[in-house]
C-alpha cells in the first residue's frame, strides 16, 4: 500500500465505507423532510433534471465571426457511468445546425454503383437496424493538454470533446447492396445537407464491416446538433467521419482528398510531413473523479474512476498511479467492454493528505498501451496535434486542490 | 406429383434465394440520376462546364472573401496564402499554397461551403475564377491565366508529394 501512494483493493473500499453509511442514516431518521409528506408534482410529457442539478455543456466556443462554427463538451466530471445524455454530447459544428425538415429530406446512393437511387426518412425508419454503443471523439480532443502550459481546467473542459451513447441505425452495407455497389471501388465520401456541406472520404472495407445510417441516439431520433434527421457512424473513427445531416454517400475509387481530410483532420510532424487517414482514435482514459478544479474535503478514502476507449478495439485493462506514474495498480473495469465501447474504471484511494499526482493508463485489443504526454508529442508539429492521446495528470495538493499539471 | 408441379417446386426452388433476399430488404429506394457526386477528387469527376480567370476571380474574391480572408489572403486564422517553406518550422502556417495537396479540392470546397453565410450562392464560373485568384495569390498561377475543368486538374500543388495515406499503409500491412 505504501508503493502505491494509497492506491487499494476494491474489497477494501467497500468494507470500509460501511460504518459511514450506518452513521448516517441514523442521523436521518431524527428529521421530518417537507418532502415526507402531501403530494410531489405531477407527471411531465418530457422530463427534465432535478431541480437541485445543474448540467451544461462546457467551453462552448464559436467563431468570433461565426459563433454557430464551434464546439461544446461534456461535462465528464459530473456523469457516472458510460453513457452520455443527449443533451450533454459533445457538438462540432462548422457551420451551425440546419434545421431540416425530415418529409424534405433525402439520402442518395451515387456514384459507383448499378442502382443510383435515394431514400426518404420514412423509407429508412423501415428498414432492419442495430443497436451499439459506441464512443464519439472528436480529433481535437484534448488539445488544451499539447500546449506549452497546463490549463487549470476540468475534466470536461480539457477531454469533453468525447461522448458515448448507444446508436441506432441501418447498416450502410445494406443500402449499398441494395443500390449494387462496385465491389471494385474502394473508398466513399459521405456530404452533410448543413450549409457547409461537410463531407469526408471513407474507406469502403470501414465502411462495409460496421458503419451505420443511425437514426436515434439513446433511445430517441438524432438531436438537430447530432445529425437529424440522420448521420454516418464510423465506429472507432474521429468524429469527423461520422457525417451529421447525411445526404449522400457516394461510392468511388480513390479519396476525394476534401478540404476536412487535407488541410484539416491530417497530422503533420516536425518534419513537415504529414500523415493522411490516421482514421482511428488511439486507446485513451481520462480520470474524471477526483479531476480538475475539485477539492477533496478531508483526508479518507475516495474512488478514483474514470474512463477509458479506444478506436482500435476493447479496452483490455486500466492501471492507476496516485504518485505520477512512479506506481501502478490496476483498477476494476466494472462496465462491459466491447469494440469502441468506452468502460468505467473504479479504483479505492486513501488519501494521506499528502500532495499526489493521480493518471491513468489503458491498454486495449490490439496491443497499444496509452502513451506519456512526452511520448505522445514526440514528432508532433507544434500547435497543431490531433489524435492526441497522451496520459492526462491531475495533480492533488495538500490542500486538497486538484488541478491539472504536465509531469 | 404432376409434372407441372414437379416444375413448379423446381421453380419455386431456383427462385428461393433471390426471393428471401427480396423479403428481407424493403426496396424502398427511388431511382435517381447516375451522375452525381458527394465530393470534387483529383480525377476532377463531377467538374462542371465553365471558367474563370484570376483577374474575374479578384472581383469575386473583393466582394465575397476579402472581410474575412484579407487583402492577399493573408488573415490569421483564416490564410489561404504564404507559409511556403514553414511546415518544418517551429511556426508552420498550413494554406492552400503551403499544404494543400490537390487544388480540385478549391473548387469542391468553395463551391458547397463559400462564402460563409451565402452558401451555394457563386456560379461555376465564379468558382473557377476565385479558384485560380487563390493560387494566383499562392504564386502558382500567374495573373493572366485561368482555370476550367482540365486546367484546374492538371495544377500541380507545391506540397503534392508531403502526406502519406497511413490507412492504405495500414490495410496492406
């Protein structure tokens, strides 16, 4: 226990706790809450959050000329779990939310295929669907953490440009049979019907073994900000992919070499070379409790969780360090995992009092192991990092402050 | 069983599988025009008829790109010219000029989301000219040529060579 800075078995948590917890409720039996008694409000047609719990999107950030071409992110540190509710998933926007009209709207199979034909949204509600759930992480995340400096910042602020929900949709490879796609093209490009016109280029093997036309997110039809009346879902992909407002999809050879995944969504090194595709989000986990701009109370024991995905495959495993990364131990990976599924990691932490440096570093399917900060900006161009995946640190003061911190 | 049963089964069976794959997708599909495209590539598919010259392009350029792109397309944040020679620099300024790999995408990119906020609104010889002012201001096309279709795919960018495709790397690997 001492080599890992306070870092403890699972089993000692919950032993633990348990005198607190008797405590009490104990005290709570003593009082008479206005709520104990007459009648609460009635029903509502659509719910909304306790009255007591503020939610909101963060860091909502628009062009200073443009102010619907930006970004909002989750608020990572305030939700538990995996999923994300709809109205707190992260928003990128290049040129604001169109509001569309589903009777109005089509999506168009072109290209290189025998049957060019388009469907209408009712079409498509007919069709034979999947439920996933699946992260969405926008190839900019956590840029904040590849500056020189390190922002006092949250959780959310730093990594909400990530989301997770479960989707659902019509596989793409079955209206691109329908439509009798050439088995020898090999890539696509998706367009969005917003003003920008947003479209990317995809690779038809991605796109055969498991995108999706989804057309609800969490159980509802797609929010205007996430696509309605329907959207790409490149599973594991940066976000940028998963084309909102989908409108067409047109089968080709080649990449169309857009302006996203050109002068954009491309990766360019110190040696003014650039890497094009690199489509997959790397393995990647972020604490979120205890995380930046928190205090903790007092000294005691505290669950460190977090969480942790990637665009390679499961998350096989999740270690924490309470000392900066001198120590490791492994935490419980307590959600189910799945391909691109993001997991929650819980870990018990006593917390001496002393200053500490809590990270957290996942590993996944396909082998790669999340890297340092320094590991991850080795060969990065200053400034314009995306992909970024390095571990994040929060450092713990003695006064109980958490901030975040580059080691 | 009658022959004209016996047929009817034998039938019946030849046509099974087209018919349970016919059972299962609901056809629901309208046919549409086969030429359309999502996206502008190198190969210049889907280029329209037309052209533009740099000097007809300045006009377009003044009138709808100036106030956010500036003078010579040199506002930061928003540049579209300069940067040759910094992509391996402590300060790389990606433009059009400095990183762009294929100028097709100027024409793909102006045409369906210039300029901000009046979208769609150029014509496809207003495209090709504003086109060939935005190389021109990249030192690439001089002030008395102009661009149509072929002219446009034949430009060779100065960073062609400078990305390198990982997915195809990745695929073949």
């Amino acid at each position: 226990m001492q080599r890992s800075n306070g870092l403890l078995d699972r089993r000692a948590f919950l032993v633990g706790s348990a005198g607190l917890v008797s405590a009490t409720v104990l005290a709570g039996t003593q009082t008479k809450e206005p709520w104990r008694s007459g009648p609460g409000q009635p029903m509502s047609a659509y719910g909304s959050p306790s009255p007591y719990v503020s939610l909101k999107r963060l860091q909502i950030t628009g062009h200073p000329l443009a102010p619907e071409a930006g970004a909002s992110s989750t608020p990572l540190e305030r939700l538990n779990g995996t999923l994300t509710p709809n109205s707190l998933h992260f928003e990128r926007h290049h040129s604001g939310i169109p509001n569309i009209d589903p009777s109005r709207h089509r999506l168009q199979i072109i290209g290189r295929v025998e049957r060019p034909q388009s469907f209408g949204y009712e079409d498509l509600l007919r069709y034979p669907m999947v439920s996933r759930i699946l992260f969405i992480e926008c190839s900019g995340n956590s840029y904040a953490n590849t500056l020189p400096q390190a922002l006092d910042k949250t959780a959310g602020e730093l990594n909400g440009l990530f989301s997770c929900a479960e989707w659902t949709g019509i596989p793409l490879r079955l209206l691109l049979e329908e439509a009798g796609f050439d088995p020898k093209s090999d890539w696509l490009v998706a367009e969005g019907a917003d003003a920008a016109g947003m479209n990317r280029s995809v690779p038809l093997d991605l796109a055969l073994e498991d995108a999706m036309v989804a057309l609800f997110q969490n159980g509802e039809p797609l929010r205007g900000e996430q696509g309605f009346p329907m959207r790409l879902l490149v599973p594991g992909c940066e976000g940028n992919l998963s084309i909102k407002w989908l409108r067409s999809v047109e089968v080709r050879k080649g990449p169309a070499h857009t302006r996203e995944e050109t002068s954009k969504y491309t990766d360019l090194f110190k040696n003014g070379r650039a890497d094009q595709f690199s489509l997959r989000m790397d393995v990647k986990s972020v604490i979120t409790n205890p995380s930046g701009q928190m205090g903790l109370p007092n000294h005691g024991v505290y669950e460190v969780s977090g969480l942790a995905w990637s665009g390679h495959g499961s998350i096989d495993s999740v270690d924490v360090s309470a000392d900066g990364g001198s120590s490791w131990r492994r935490a419980e990976i307590q959600s189910q995992p799945g391909p691109y599924r993001p997991v929650r990691f819980r870990i018990p932490w006593r917390w001496t009092g002393q200053p500490a440096v809590l990270q957290s570093r996942a590993s996944d399917s396909a082998g790669h192991q999340q890297p340092t900060r320094a590991e991850a900006l080795t060969n990065s161009a200053p400034g314009l990092t995306y992909h970024y995946n390095g571990i994040q640190s929060w450092q713990v003061a003695q006064s109980g402050r958490v901030s975040n911190v580059f080691l | 069983m009658s022959f004209c049963s016996q047929l009817a089964v034998l039938f019946f069976m030849l046509q099974l599988p087209s018919v349970m794959a016919d059972a299962l997708a609901p056809q629901l599909g309208k046919p549409i025009s086969t030429d359309l495209v999502a996206g502008i590539g190198p190969d210049g598919q889907g280029l329209p008829r037309g052209a533009g010259s740099v000097s007809e392009g300045r006009i377009v350029y003044e009138a709808h790109c100036l106030v956010c792109h500036g003078p010579e397309g040199k506002m930061p944040g928003n540049a579209l010219a300069g940067g040759r020679g910094s992509l391996a620099t402590d300060r790389p300024n990606k433009t059009v000029g400095s990183y762009w790999p294929y100028a097709t995408t100027l024409f793909d990119y102006i045409n369906r989301a210039m300029p901000y906020g009046n979208e769609k609104l150029l014509s496809a010889n207003e495209v090709y000219g504003v086109s060939a002012y935005v190389l021109f201001l990249n030192g690439i096309l001089d002030d008395d040529e102009s661009l149509d279709a072929n002219a446009l795919r034949a430009v060779v960018m100065p960073n062609r060579e400078g990305f390198q495709n990982v997915y195809s790397v990745k695929s073949s690997d």
